[in-house]
C-alpha cells in the first residue's frame, strides 16, 4: 500500500466539492481515460469577477487523484483570481500533508486543470487541455514547457523524478534523453542566476540578509551534495567572515573532511555568498 | 471488521497443518542437514520426505526436485540455467504475457546477446499458436511459457505446448506458480523438462520454492556454492520453509483429490456472475473456458483500480488490481496491455482469487457491497458509458 497520509485518506474517502457548476466561469479539463487520470475543474466568480466563490471537481483516478482534486478545490475556494494564479502543485501537496513522490503527477494534474480554467475564463479558449509547443514525451503527450514548469517549481535534478511530477518518460522511455538535457539545462540556468544574484550582492547585502544567503546556500548548494554520500552538514555560527559548520552523519568521521570542507563547503560559499568568507569546523 | 481475502494468487494463508509440521524445526530440530553429527543428520530425513511429497504432488521422481528460495529463483535458475548449458547464443521463446521472473532474467539475456522471442496472446489471453509454430520450425530454442497467469488465470495448453517443443528438439521450461495445488499436474504425462513453484501460492510459507528437473536435462548451476541439492543450488536449506511445502503438497493433492477445488469454482463463478450482475459496464478479461479454478479478473469501466480496492480494503476485502496506479508505474499492467483490453476497462481492472478457505459469505458480501463502491466512485468520475 501507499503511504498515504490521514488527510490523503480524508479526501479520498470524504472528497469536497464534487460535482460540476452549471453556470461555472473557468472550466478546465486534463487527462484522459487512456492515461489513467483525468480531472475536470469549474470554478465560479463573485460579481466583480474577482474572487473564486465556488469550484467543484470530478475525477477518474486513483486515492491520490480524487484527493488532490478536492484539496484543490478547498484551496481555491474565497481565493483572489490573482492568487489563484499562483497556486503550484507543491500547494496541493502541502494541503494534504505530502504525498508519496510517485504520485505527485496528481498534484501536477490539478495545477494544470487550474490553469486551463483560468485561461478558458480569461481568453474564452477552450476548457480543455491543448498541447502547444513541442510535445516531448509522446506516451503521456507531455510538453517541454510542462517539464520546464515541474522542474522550475519542484527543484527536480533527475529523469526520475520528472516522471513522477509528470508522468513524462514513463511510457517507452525514448525521451528520456531530452528530459535529461531539459533537466540540466533548467538547473543551469538557476545556478547562473543565484551567481548572478550572489556576485551582485555582497555590496548591499546586511549582516542578516548575508547570514540568510549563507544558509540557504549550505541548505540548496553544499547539503545535497554530502547527503549523496551519507552524510550532512549544520551552520553553526557566522562570525564577520568566519563560518563555522559541523559535519554529520558520514561526514563527521570522513577522514577527507577537511578537503570537503576547503574544496566544497569554503568554495560553494565563496562562490554563492562572498570570496572573503573562511570556513572553519566546529570540532567541540 | 471480518478480513476477506480474496488474493490467493498474490500470497495464501499457512495452513495451520503446515505450522504444526514446521515448528519442531523452528525449536528442537534446527540443525544443518549437512552435518556429520546425528544432530543434524536428524533434519535431513524430513527434508527428503518434504522432497518426496513435492515431487508426488506433480508425478515426479523426488530426485528430480530441486528446492530453492522462491519461484522467482527458481524460474532464473531454469532459464539462465539452460542458457548457460547450451554454451553460446541460445534461442529462448516466451509470451508477452509471463510473470517478471521470466521477462527480466529473459530481457537480460536480451542485452548479453541472446535471442529472444516474445509471443503476444490474443483478446482472451491464448497464445498465438501459429507464430509459436512458426518459431519452432526455425530451430531448437529454450521455451518458457506459463502454466496459469497470474493475474487472469488464463491457462495455456501446456500439454500440447511441451509435446510441440519437444518434437522439435527445444527446451520447455514452465513456470507454474500459479497452477500447482489449484490444477492436476502430472509430468509424466506433459513432457516439460522444468517446472516451476513456489510454497506460499499453495498454502505454506514465503521464501521458499522448487524447480522440477527432468531426469537428463542439461542445466548449469545457478545459485553457486556448496554441494546441497546434488550441487545443484548452493545454499543451506530452509528446512522449516521445506517441510512445509512438503506438508502443503500433501494437503493440495488431497483437497485436488477430494474436489475442493471444485467448490473454489464454484464460489468463483458465484463472485463473478453476482458483480457482473449487481454492476452495469463491468467485463471479465480472459478466456473464461480456460481459466484457474480460483481466479477472475473483472473491469468496472470508468473507474480507476486504486481507488476500488482502497474502499475495498476500508471494508476488509483484500484483492488486487492492474491498474497503473497500484504497480508505481504509469501503464497499466503488461498482461491487460498484451491482451488489448479497451483503455475504458485497463486501469479498473481488479483481480480476486480465492482459496479453500473462502466461504460462501465471503463472496456474497463483496456482491453485496461492490456496488455502492462502484457507483460512489462513477459519481466523482468525468467519464460514463451514458451521457
């Protein structure tokens, strides 16, 4: 069985909002039998055509479909059109405690039947799901803007897991290739841009705004590369350019540690954060 | 809540015979056959009557069992095992539809350089006959071909199938997992040269299985270690695991003598024709003149599998489905893909088998509540076979 949470369980068993709004404003469908899963959304609007008022769903899938549909719908019920907008997969996934990585393709699919109903509302176009651009995966019909999305939004490094966002590469497998370079080419252009945002930075970053950076590159940049190997690493202390870290887990009885420490955790941040910085071990 | 366990193809319920005959050798019994002490010497006799009682459950000679840790090995044990011994690139057929224990030890023959040829079936699940003629005309090859699917219990006709290799100088091999203890099997009269099994389809426990070696047939050892089994499988025995099977052997030929199975059908067929008939736009995939007395494999149309045995798991019925969702993959599973079953009825697709010790009730409660779970999920469901 799937380690489903409680509120997973919940929804599944008790879904929310089921139904179709007969006047509705937005109407988005995605899936199809063939697939496996399917979703239609219909929301509906205040007078203003400001505020979601009411959605209701129907779904053909299994617990993890029919539970991220009406997740979905609670979320955007009395949310602004605007925020509505924003909503990610990784909102649907929260709502309900998480979701076993296999199946956050659901959590994708009720994104994506959210935005066909907010372009069928906006644009008058169709409610259903067109593909446009180019199609990459063509067992599950998944474009490369779609990948695009589930990587940027999801943070995803492998073919794997673009398959379990997405579905894409599940089928015959002869795309995974593309998905591969589709992959590397989005990480790159997010490492260029945190560069970009680093090398720009230092003059007008504040002691706080420079001991956030340094976190959230230990967190984003330097721990997923110890944990590939079984181990960790914990921010200790910033002190002007001094940083001290404690190594966990494999790292801590290393015997290269301090090459890791000089050659990944010291270049990460200088390279992130400030070429000024020095990093030092916590060996209390 | 009442358990309902209607998924004796996936794994049964010990028989309580068979933990009764293992626990001496769980407590006082517990040496090593090998052994040159009577301490341990003691094991080996039950070993050998396990042996016997296997190898009567399927007409065979009990020195042409080989016992091994499951149906999986045993099934790489033959195939990789007669591939080895034909010593350079070998021919091996199967059907699209086998078990993973035969496709992946076959898909990685593929890869080292081997040919392999996979048979498709047709709507109902029977063996394209004439391809499997046509491959055999073009030389001797290595056929592994099923007794009983496992998720539809469609049957080939083995009997036919071994007498054809045969004739034509191949290797047959079977995996009948599914089919001992739920049919007849007597390997005198079906010329197969291996044949697999494993303890927990038929009422003993997990981790172990056997491999039925015709007398003569060349194998190369799989498993490689020590001399057990004749040098045929390294490996300390599982003496509780092999008594035990021992025991189940003993009870399946008697129930198959005393037409349990029979009643098994019978409550099969009352399932089946009760949800077809509580439960509009469902269809039973394969070829129901031919099938395991134990199984059917229904779709409920527009519905998703998951879901199904989720609410049917919240009532206490056990069963299981081939529907994308329920394996972790996408597709749903190889054998309704390779049947052709309409997309409408592959992803509701839920399979129940049953057992001895299903009771009438069991089956009349599963009628009785099939449908509200049907209809719950048609509800929430975009699609319908009635717009």
């Amino acid at each position: 069985m799937w380690n489903y949470t409680e509120r997973v369980m919940d929804h599944f068993r008790n879904p929310r909002n089921v139904g179709l709004i007969p006047d509705a404003d937005g109407v988005g469908e995605v899936g199809s039998l063939a697939c496996g899963d399917a979703l239609k959304l219909t929301f509906k609007l205040d007078e203003k055509k400001e505020r979601i008022v009411d959605a209701k769903f129907q779904t053909f899938g299994c617990a993890s479909a029919i539970a991220s549909s009406s997740a979905l719908t609670e979320i955007l019920k009395g949310m602004r059109l605007e925020d509505a907008e924003r909503v990610t997969n990784q909102n649907i996934a929260e709502f309900l405690g998480g979701l076993p990585e296999q199946k956050m393709h659901c959590s994708v699919m009720g994104r994506e039947a959210l935005e066909v109903a907010i372009a069928n509302f906006r644009t008058g176009r169709t409610g259903k799901k067109i593909l446009a651009g180019k199609v990459v995966c063509t067992c599950f019909g998944v474009t490369e803007e779609e990948i695009e999305r589930v990587v940027g939004d999801n943070d995803l490094t492998t073919v794997d897991q673009v398959t379990n966002y997405c579905k894409a590469g599940g089928g015959c497998g002869h795309c995974k290739v593309d998905i591969m370079n589709i992959i590397d080419r989005i990480q790159r252009e997010k490492k260029r841009k945190a560069a970009a945002d680093a090398a720009t930075g230092p003059r007008r970053l504040t002691g706080l705004q420079r001991i956030r950076l340094i976190e959230e590159t230990v967190n984003r940049e330097i721990r997923p590369l110890l944990q590939r190997d079984g181990g960790d690493i914990e921010l200790i202390d910033v002190d002007g350019n001094r940083v001290v870290v404690s190594f966990r887990g494999m790292c801590a009885q290393c015997h290269v540690a301090e090459f890791t420490l000089r050659d990944v955790v010291q270049a990460k941040l200088r390279e992130f954060v400030s070429e000024d910085l020095v990093v030092e071990e916590d060996k209390a | 809540m009442k358990l309902v366990y209607l998924d004796n193809n996936a794994t049964t319920q010990p028989a309580p015979e068979v933990i009764a005959a293992i626990q001496p050798f769980l407590t006082e019994h517990w040496g090593n056959p090998s052994s040159m002490h009577a301490f341990g010497g003691k094991v080996a006799a039950p070993v050998e009557t396990a042996r016997a009682k296997v190898a009567a459950l399927i007409g065979a000679d009990p020195s042409e069992i080989v016992f091994t840790g499951c149906g999986t090995e045993s099934d790489n044990m033959a195939i990789r095992g007669a591939v080895d011994a034909a010593h350079g690139r070998a021919r091996v057929i199967v059907s699209r539809v086998e078990h993973p224990a035969v496709l992946s030890p076959c898909r990685y023959l593929q890869q080292a350089g081997h040919s392999v040829v996979e048979l498709g079936v047709d709507e109902g699940g029977s063996l394209d006959m004439a391809r499997f003629e046509e491959e055999l005309e073009k030389g001797p090859a290595i056929v592994s071909l099923m007794w009983a699917n496992n998720e539809t219990g469609v049957l080939f006709p083995l009997r036919k199938i071994a007498r054809m290799v045969k004739d034509a100088g191949g290797v047959m091999h079977t995996d009948a997992v599914q089919a001992v203890g739920k049919l007849p099997i007597d390997v005198s009269k079906v010329p197969v040269d291996m044949l697999s099994l494993s303890a927990h389809k038929l009422h003993g426990l997990k981790g172990v299985g056997a491999l039925y070696v015709r007398r003569g047939t060349r194998l190369q050892t799989f498993l490689l270690g020590g001399h057990q089994e004749g040098g045929r499988r390294g490996g300390t025995e599982n003496v509780p695991g092999i008594v035990g099977l021992g025991k189940a052997a003993e009870l399946a030929a008697a129930h198959l003598a005393d037409g349990e199975m029979d009643r098994v059908a019978s409550l099969r067929d009352r399932l089946e024709s009760g949800l077809l008939a509580a439960c509009p736009d469902t269809r039973v995939n394969g070829d129901r003149a031919h099938r395991l007395p134990n199984t059917a494999n229904i779709s409920f149309e527009f519905i998703e599998g998951e879901a199904i045995l989720y609410h049917l798991s919240d009532i206490g019925v056990c069963a299981s489905s081939g529907s994308a969702c329920t394996s972790g993959s996408l597709e749903p599973s190889h054998v309704i893909r390779a049947m052709g079953v309409p997309f409408t009825a592959a992803h509701g697709s839920i399979r129940f088998s049953l057992s001895r010790y299903n009771t009438r009730d069991d089956v009349d409660f599963v009628i009785e509540r099939m449908p509200a779970i049907v209809e719950r999920l048609r509800k929430l469901s975009p699609f319908t076979a009635h717009p």
